[in-house]
C-alpha cells in the first residue's frame, strides 16, 4: 500500500511538471512580442506556486508566500531603493489606486509597469490553482491542453512569434500529460491501486504512440499554406465598416495627396522615449506640392544601406554648426517598419535587438528597417545615438539672396517648386509679409509669427476640403483661416517658396507628453502628437525646422553668437536643456554606489524582518486600508488640495491646466461631458444645475487664452476667484 502511495506521488510530480511545462508555454511567446525583460520571474512565480499546491500547504501559508514573492518580485523590477524604504510601497499602492479605473475603461497603454506586472502576478495565480484543481481533483487537463493551443496558434498566426517547436512541444507535453491522468482516473473510478507492472503496462504504449505520431507529423509531407492571410481580411473588413467619409482619426499616414477636412483625437501610445531632451521625432518629409496637398516629386528607389551598431552619416551638419551627443531608447507600442528619429535632423547610429539592416531614402528622408534578407521588419524597441544642433542666428542671417549661393540649380528647383496653375494673391502676401526684411531668417521668421494673429484659428473639426479648382493654401489663407498643422505648415512651405527661399514640408510627432518610469525622464508619444511642419535650408546650416502651426512652439536650438543679444527665449531654451542633461545623468551617479554598503545592512535587515513580519504585515494592511479609505473619500479633501496648490502659481500654463482639473472634478461629481458637445453649451449645461453663471465666464476666458493666445497672467488672478468657487462646489 505503502508503495501504491509512493508511486501516487512520483505521477504527480511528473503531471504537475507537465503542468508547469504547459503554462510555461505562455510566457514564451511574451519575451519575444513585448519588452518584457525579466520573464524568468513569472516563470519562479508558476513554479513556487505549483510547489505549495504539491504539499498542500496551507491556505494562509500559501497567500503569504506568494503575495511576498510578488512584492519583492516588484521591489526587484521597478524600484532601486531598499525594499524596507516605505516610500516605494507608498509609490506602487498610488499607481494601483489610479491605474484601476483604467482596465475598466481599456486603456491598456496607460497602465503603468509596475500595475501590469501585478496584473500579471495574479493571472498567474489564478491559473495555477486551476491547474492544481483540474490535475489533483478532475484529473483533466484537456480544455487547459486546447486552450494552450488556441493560444500558441493564435499567435503564431497574427504575430511574428514563430511557434512551430511550440507546437511539437505542446504536442508531446500535452498527450502525455492527458495519457496518464487517464490511467488515475481509470484507477479512481474502478477502486484499483497502481503497481509498478500495471503503470508500466499503461506507459510503454502510451510513449511509443506519442513518439511515433510526433514523428510521422514530423516527417510526413505538409500542403503550402491554404487560405489567405487572414490579416489581410480583417483590414479590408474593418475599412469596409469603418467607411471612406466623415471625420478621421488623427495618427500617421502616408497617403498626403488629398489634405483637409477634420479629425478626431486617438489617445493610442506609438512609442515611449527616454530622452535626455524634448524635440520632435520625424518620420519622411515631402517636397512636391500639387495644390491639393503633397507627394514625392523623385521616383528615384535608391538607398543607403547601414547596418545595425554601424554609424551612418546622412545627416552630418556643415562645419561651424555646434551639436550635443545624445542618446535616447525607444519603446514601440505601435510598430512601424520606419524609423521616428529625432527632428533636427542629427541621427548618427541605431540599435536594435531585432534590427539587422536600415535603409535610407534620400528622396524622403525615410529611414526604414529590414532583416539581412532585405524583409521589412518592425521593431519594439531601439536605442538612437544622434547629434543636437544648435543654429547661430548671425549666421543664418547672413544668407540674403540666391543669387551669387553655389546651390545646386536642380536642388533649387525642387524646393522651390510651385504648381503651374497657383494663385498670384500668396505670392503677393508673401512679398507683403516679408517686405522689411533681407535675410532668409527674418524672412522665414516674419512669414512664422504672420500665423500668431488673432485672424487665425487652431481648430480639428471644422474643417473643410477644397472645391476641385480651389488651391488648398489659398483656401486656408484668405478664406477659412482656420485649420491644424497641416494647413499652416503647408501654406508656409508655399509663401516661403513665392518668394524663392528652398522649403520643404516635414511630418512625424511632437515631442509627446513627459512621464515619469522609475525616476527616468520618458516621453509617450501618442497618434495625437502626429504633426507635420517646416524646413528651411541654409547652405551654411543645412536644413533647419520652423514651427508656425499655432499653439505650438519651436523646439529648434537657436542662439545668438555675439554677446549681449542673446534673447530670453533662446537663454530659458539652453538652460532647460542643460537642466535635462544633468538629471539624465544623476542615476549614473547614484548607481555607482559602493557595494560594501549594501552587503554589510544585509545581514542586519534579515535579523528585523525575521523578528517583526509580524508587525510589517499589519502595518502594510493598515496602509492599504488607509490609502483606500483616502482614496475613496478624496471628493472630500481634494478640492481643497487643488486650491492650496494653484493659489500660488501665475505662469502662462497654470490656467490651461487648472481649467482641465476643474473638468476633472466635475466629472467626479457627476457632470460628465459627452465628447460631441462644447464647451460653451456644457458651461451652460454645469451654471444650469450649480444655478450659477460662473463655469461660462471662465469658459469663455479659457476660449480667449486657447485661440487667441494672448492670455496673461493677470487675467488667471481675476478668474482665480471663480475657479475656486467651483472647485468647492464639487466637494462630495
């Protein structure tokens, strides 16, 4: 009975092996299609979790083991502090708390890391009890077997993991798993003890069926591949349902033969940077402007082809030009076989785990990635080396007329391009705008601030596209007025053009939205930074960006290199960026900390943790349960926060930032928005319910400071008064 026993227990360990094997086969596929970079903690996760099932432990025992595994396992990820540092679980408790709510409303690209590890963590934990119950007390695996299966062939299918020895694993695995818990169940059913001779009588045909049908799917010839790639059909049906009018989706396209009508914002991460400064990231440029929007005039297919590690010099400046080496690593969300890099111009080297060859297009300035057999690849993540610029504006003045410059006359030609048919009234604003100036900068630079006039209005919605005979510049110059990047970047392209002065017009994302990953400055670039703008050339600077899209500022490096003329603007620019570059550096600094250090509190930490987990496990539940208690009645305490916070701030931004709280709030209180209504008619809508004309009088304040940009800090003070009065009226 004894040895009955024995051999019961020698089977489980081998299914709940298998089991583990079978999960494992999960994560896998997860190295490969995200960044994930430390799996072999999940994979730990499964195995200790799977261990404690095997003993029965406990269920108390087994929550506490598992639940400090997931703690240290997160400590370990994403913090570098001491685990007994509380300000670390203070850090991951409010990012649980507020990236909650973002499951439940499918904002997947939000959640922070550290949340979707926990997510991960307790997947995890739920599959493997249910791997213990169906092993120990169905003793059937099959629906876990098919569901391994579906998902192994599922992405094998849609994604580039290739699971063909996944499958012959799954295959081998899986019908040995289900063999034997056949013969446990038989044994269970009919009251039968399992001896040595009958296990062997059950296990011998059961392995050679296994390895005979594996090697005769193996060697056995296999048809080509019968049906269509499925992706294809999903697309075509998506666009089919999706149809071809109304409002589109802002993010990045190809297609800018046909510009106009407006679109909706699409909150989609494309990539998060880790930079050590802010500046544009730039995908192609177009030079060919054919009245209705922009092609590539140069049909020429040839390329540069460098490889991965290997320093490319396509973009070097001229000499007398002053760059900074940076660095920045990128994280794709949203995969593209080109390559952002950073705008101006300056990229020097990519690295990519995946990356093999790159290939530049020098008609476009299209940089795009392939395998070694010339295939398009997408990367998830890279890391760019690149030179920052810094322009001398003495100098760029110096270039004030083509006349007597050693430019090429084809080159002048192309950027200086103009349809047949164009309307003679931009040439002459052009020559009105530009009328007191001399040089291709103040010309460039008065051309830029003509859009800062009250006249024009940033708008994404109302937009509309031009008649057949109607240019596109010339509708969004005298007629509308009115549009988004791509009306002003294109309509100055074309005054810059009218007046001879090379231009071309240049599209990719903004710098995005600054956040903060592990104390790292990271930039998320989402579809709603996508932006086209303008470059100019300067034979003795190269191509240098300008910004004339309104609400939207230079994120160029000018300066003035005669003393004592240096603007405020140029000083405040070098300095923030000074300021980057030393918190950049800071980590380096900290993570050259001795080792001695830290080996000698080891041995004192373990002593306290081993006479006060106790008391440590209290006092993490008490902060939980605070930290939830706070944060449930934080209609309550909040507002007040928010007060004490602006009292005090006058900058140009505080007003933008305190008007979304307040939408924010009122939200909370129930006032929620609908995303077709504006602003006018729901300030109409909170005065209505709050019997109070205050949300409209700061609305129509904050339309001042939005579309007419000439907001002053004053005018917060004479509106601060009534932004305090709402913020108390949604105390809860």
């Amino acid at each position: 009975m004894m040895q009955s026993k024995s051999y019961d227990a020698s089977m489980k360990i081998v299914l709940y092996l298998f089991g583990f094997l079978l999960l494992w086969e999960w994560l896998r596929p997860v190295k490969q299609l995200t960044d994930t970079g430390n799996v072999s903690v999940f994979i730990v996760f499964i195995a200790l979790a799977l261990a404690l099932h095997f003993f029965q432990c406990r269920l108390w025992i087994r929550f506490v083991l598992l639940l400090g595994f997931l703690t240290i396992s997160i400590h370990y990820l994403y913090y570098e502090t001491s685990i007994f540092d509380i300000t670390w679980l203070f850090d991951f408790l409010g990012k649980v708390f507020s990236d909650f709510p973002l499951v439940f409303q499918a904002k997947f690209l939000e959640i922070s890391f550290e949340f979707q590890s926990l997510l991960v963590f307790i997947l995890l934990w739920l599959i493997t009890y249910l791997l213990h119950y169906w092993i120990t007390i169905k003793k059937s695996v099959f629906l876990f077997f098919i569901a391994t299966v579906i998902i192994v062939a599922v992405l094998d299918t849609f994604t580039p993991y290739d699971a063909t020895f996944a499958i012959i694993r799954l295959v081998l695995i899986g019908f040995s798993v289900l063999g034997v818990l056949a013969l446990f169940r038989l044994a269970s059913q009919e009251k039968l003890s399992i001896t040595v001779p009958s296990l062997r009588r059950w296990l011998i045909p059961l392995v050679l069926m296994v390895a005979f049908s594996s090697y005769i799917g193996l060697a056995a010839p296999k048809f080509t591949p019968q049906w269509p790639d499925p992706m294809s059909f999903i697309t075509s049906y998506s666009d089919k349902a999706s149809g071809s009018g109304g409002t589109n989706r802002i993010g990045y396209g190809v297609d800018d033969s046909s510009l106009g009508g407006g679109f909706e914002n699409d909150d989609t991460v494309v990539f998060r940077a880790q930079a050590s400064a802010s500046h544009y990231w730039k995908v192609e440029n177009k030079d060919f402007y054919t009245g209705k929007g922009w092609v590539t005039a140069r049909k020429d297919e040839s390329y540069t082809q460098f490889a991965n590690t290997e320093k490319f010099n396509g973009f070097a400046y001229p000499p007398g030009v002053e760059t900074t080496d940076l660095k920045s690593t990128l994280t794709v969300a949203l995969p593209y076989t080109h390559v952002p890099y950073p705008e101006p111009l300056g990229l020097t080297k990519i690295d990519s785990p995946k990356g093999e060859l790159y290939r530049y297009h020098p008609y476009n300035d299209r940089i795009t990635s392939h395998t070694a057999e010339g295939d398009m690849v997408k990367l998830k993540r890279l890391e760019l080396s690149y030179t920052l610029p810094r322009f001398d504006i003495n100098q760029l003045k110096k270039m004030q007329a083509r006349d007597g410059l050693k430019i090429d006359p084809e080159f002048m030609n192309l950027y200086t391009q103009i349809p047949t048919v164009f309307p003679e009234r931009i040439k002459e604003l052009a020559r009105t705008i530009t009328a007191e100036e001399s040089n291709w900068y103040d010309q460039a630079k008065a051309i830029e601030d003509y859009f800062d006039g009250g006249e024009f209005v940033y708008d994404q919605s109302n937009i509309p596209y031009p008649e057949d005979a109607q240019d596109y510049v010339d509708q969004f110059l005298f007629e509308t007025k009115r549009g988004y990047c791509d009306n002003y970047s294109s309509a100055m392209v074309m005054l810059l053009r009218s007046i001879d002065i090379p231009a071309r017009w240049a599209k990719g994302y903004t710098e995005g939205t600054q956040i903060n990953v592990k104390g790292e400055r990271v930039y998320e670039v989402t579809n709603n930074n996508a932006h086209s703008w303008v470059e100019v050339y300067f034979p003795n600077a190269g191509w240098v960006p300008f910004e004339p899209t309104k609400g939207f500022s230079n994120e160029t490096d000018f300066y003035y290199s005669s003393t004592g003329t240096a603007s405020a603007e140029t000083s405040e620019q070098q300095s923030e960026k000074e300021q980057q570059a030393e918190q950049q550096q800071a980590p380096e600094k900290q993570e050259a900390a001795p080792e001695e250090t830290t080996a000698q509190s080891a041995e004192s930490q373990g002593n306290w943790l081993e006479g006060n987990w106790k008391g440590l496990i209290a006092a993490l539940a008490g902060i939980g349960l605070s930290s939830l208690l706070i944060f449930k009645f934080r209609g309550r305490w909040l507002p007040y926060l928010l007060i004490a916070i602006y009292k005090r701030k006058n900058d140009d931004k505080t007003f933008s930032k305190a008007y979304m709280i307040l939408l924010k709030q009122l939200k909370r209180m129930g006032l929620k928005r609908p995303e077709d209504q504006t602003l006018r008619d729901y300030a109409e809508y909170v005065d209505s319910y709050l019997h109070s004309g205050e949300m409209g009088r700061i609305t129509r304040s904050y339309e001042k400071h939005i579309y007419r940009g000439d907001f002053t800090s004053a005018e917060w003070k004479d509106n601060r008064e009534l932004w305090e009065n709402l913020i108390k009226k949604t105390i809860s």
